[in-house]
C-alpha cells in the first residue's frame, strides 16, 4: 500500500513558491520572516498540496 509522502509534497511546495514569488512577498519575508512548509501539520500539508497541484499529483511512497 502506498501513502502520501509529505517530504515531497513539503518540498514541490517550496519549490512552487519559489519560482513564483513577487518582490512584495520576499520583501514582507525578510521585514517579518515566515514559517517554513516543515513546520506544517501533514493534514495542512495534504490540504495546500491539493489546492495548488490537485490531489492527482500527490507523491506517494511504499508503507513501510
């Protein structure tokens, strides 16, 4: 059976962001930091993930 793997959808996410940010938001980062995709919850991971790629990208991984 296979699950989501959140390190992947954390990581797809960061890598989105980036390539998309406005000088705006970099601005507002570096004034008021953020919190990074790794502190999210896996559920709010899971949820992100589908409003940005849609649940047919989800990565999955073998369950151990």
């Amino acid at each position: 059976m296979k699950k989501p793997n959140y390190a992947e959808m954390k990581h797809m996410l960061a890598q989105r962001e980036a390539e998309c940010i406005s000088q705006k938001d970099i601005y507002e980062i570096l004034l008021f930091g953020t919190t990074g995709w790794d502190s999210w919850e896996n559920e709010e991971i899971l949820e992100e993930f589908v409003k940005v790629f849609g649940s047919y990208q989800i990565p999955k991984r073998e369950a151990k």
